[in-house]
C-alpha cells in the first residue's frame, strides 16, 4: 500500500458517453484511510446521462509499464431526466391474406402471416434484414458450461431457439397461429405467438409496435414453465448482411463483458469491427458479449445500417455482433472449421448467463452465473435504420 499522491489523480466527466470535462486533482490519502474531494462535475442541468470518472496513473516510467499507466479507477453514473417525445408521424397500414405492410416516409415493413414474423425491414430503399429476427435463448457453451454440463442440462432451450414455429402441434396439426394487429393513430402493433416444442410445452410472444419514423418497439414475452428452469439467454436474433460489419456502442467496453464479468469496464462509447469480436480460443465459444448497452449501431463502411436502442422500462441491454449464430460457434471444434462469412448475426437480449469464475464446478453456486427466470420474463428494445 501506497500514498495516492505517488499516483496521478485524473477526473472526467461525460455525458452520453461523450468527454465534456478532464482535470487534474491533488490527493494525499494514506494506505487504509480515507478522505474527501470535491469533483469538478459541472453544474450544467442540460438532460442526460453523465458518467464521473476518477482513475490514477503512474507518474514515471517502469520496468513493467509506462507512464501514464492506468492503476485503478472508479466510476458513477447518474441521470438528469427529460420527458421523451412520442412519435407524431403518419403511417400506412396494408393488409393482405398473406402479409401485413406497414409503410412511412423513409421505411417499409412487411410481416408474414405465412412465415410468422418480420420478413422485410426496407430503410431508405435498402433491405435491412436477411431473415426473419426471432426468439433466442441459447449461447454457444464456454469452457466452464462444458465442464459444469450446461449444454446437457439446458439443451431444450438450444432445441426451442432452434425449431421454435408460429405454427400449432397436436391436433391441430400445422394450424397457423394469426399474428394479432393493433392499429392506432400513430403506431400499429403486431403480435406473433411461437410454440417453444419444448417438454412440457412453453410459449413465448413477440410484439413489433411500429412508428411513423421507422423506429420498431420489439418486446419478447415469456410466462415461466417451472419444469423447464433457468435458460442461457433471453433475447432476440437477427442476420444483417455481412457488408454491415462496423460496430459502434455505448454502453461497458472496451472489451467483452458478462453478468460476472464486467468489473473492469468503464461506461462509455467504443468501436470495432464485427470480426474483432470473435475471441481466438483453441476452442470457438461465446464472446463477443457487451454488457449495459444504451445503444449500438451495427453498419457498412458508409455509415448506412441499424441501430438498436435500449427502451426506458427495460434499462440497458446486452449486445453483441458476431459473424456467426451461437449454433455456428458450438458446431465447430477449431477455427478452420467456422463456415465462411455470410451474415452478421446481432444478439440484443435482457441478459445471458455469466461465464463463470476460474472454475467450473464453482459456477453453479455464482449469483451471477444464472439467469433469473422465477417471474414473467419480459424484455423490449428498439431498433430503427440509420
């Protein structure tokens, strides 16, 4: 333990994730004590997230680092709120007894009846969307679910992801189940509900609430069959061409984050490539992941792409942007056997299981390992063109 005046003292503040103020501070705090200092936070009441900043530095160079280096830090995060403005623009609904199309100023939207969900998700005249986005509750297994037998005990949610259908079993056989559409001034909502084939059976419903501005209100609903337990993740997944490889989010970065593994970050706005998300194991497993998310926008090298936004009652969200589906990354025992590149696969979700500490068999008992399923489990998002 050392004096904190052998370090340099930084302070920044940000709002939305971006720097508005950076300043030096002289602290002089004894191993074990503690003192008090007051921050440079301005006294701005402009709305906003604002995230403050302390971190300490070395001062000189060493035989292990330079100066400069960060040693520690600290961060807190607060809010100054500001009433949202609801969306006043028209939009045209066109029904069909195939599809429903929903169409504003900038944006068209098709829903299939016949194939059960979004199936054309067009902005400024570009096709967004490769194939329909739909309910995930799977991760590809880490090191640490293998040697605790994830895959074994929580294989009926990589089945449910899988082979969920829009469509009725039993008998009723292949009966269409009929999105329910609600049409109101400036919005209409479309609600699908999907058959889970797990044992017991399980359902779960998704609802698109489209806006006049492009903007789509996705919420993934799922009342909780006891026998079925916990699951890996909850969340939705959507394929993106892989021309749309940049990645740009505010939310925990620069690197990977998880429920139990998040500590190390700092709230801010980071960017990378599709491809740099994919760690390099021995072994391809999850990674990528990108805990606290605000927004994320995953687009071309022209700027053109989707932006995913957090919605006020959910909070942030977790994001990722792979070039593969977590079935892709588990099937493949090396590298050289991931397929070649044809998507970017965008992940937003409530949350998803931590990847455990420095064992396996510890996980299980890890408050942060599991992810909570003992109520309705519901998440929303939005995401729109840009």
């Amino acid at each position: 333990f050392v004096n904190t005046d052998t370090f340099d003292c930084c302070v920044t503040v940000e709002r939305n994730g971006e720097v508005i103020r950076k300043a030096a501070l002289e602290t002089h705090v004894e191993p074990l004590n503690e003192e008090t200092y007051a921050l440079p936070v301005p006294e701005e009441t402009w709305a906003g997230e604002y995230a403050v900043t302390v971190s300490f530095h070395l001062k000189e160079d060493t035989v292990w680092a330079q100066k400069g280096h960060e040693m520690a830090f600290g961060q807190y995060v607060y809010k100054i709120e500001k009433a949202e403005e609801p969306c006043e623009e028209k939009l045209t609904v066109i029904r069909s007894g195939h599809n429903i199309g929903v169409r504003g100023t900038h944006f068209e939207a098709v829903f299939s009846i016949m194939f059960g969900g979004l199936i054309s998700y067009k902005y400024g005249g570009r096709e967004m969307l490769m194939t329909a986005p739909k309910p995930n509750f799977w991760r590809a297994p880490v090191d640490n679910d293998c040697g605790n037998q994830m895959p074994v005990r929580y294989a009926q949610w990589k089945l449910a992801s899988m082979y969920l259908s829009h469509k009725s079993v039993g008998e009723e056989a292949f009966a269409l189940s009929k999105p329910v559409i609600e049409e109101r001034d400036t919005s209409v909502s479309i609600t699908f509900t999907y058959n889970l084939n797990t044992t017991p059976a399980a359902q779960c419903q998704v609802v698109y609430q489209v806006f006049g501005d492009g903007c789509i209100r996705t919420a993934l609903v799922y009342d909780p069959v006891k026998e079925l337990g916990d699951m890996p993740e909850f969340g939705m997944l959507f394929k993106l061409s892989a021309d749309y490889d940049h990645v740009k989010w505010y939310g925990l970065g620069p690197a990977e984050t998880y429920a139990d593994r998040k500590k190390g970050a700092k709230l801010g706005i980071y960017q990378n490539l599709v491809k740099d998300n994919m760690a390099e194991y021995l072994v391809p497993q999850e990674c990528g992941n990108k805990e606290e998310v605000r927004y994320a926008e995953v687009t071309d090298r022209k700027g053109r792409g989707m932006r995913f936004m957090m919605t006020a009652e959910n909070g942030p969200m977790s994001f990722s942007a792979l070039p593969y589906t977590p079935h892709e990354i588990e099937n493949a025992a090396h590298p050289f056997e991931l397929p070649q590149v044809h998507y970017t696969v965008v992940r937003a979700s409530k949350g998803q299981m931590g990847i455990a500490g420095d064992d396996s068999w510890g996980s299980l008992t890890h408050p942060e390992y599991l992810l909570d399923v003992s109520g309705k489990m519901e998440f929303s998002f939005m995401f729109c063109g840009i």
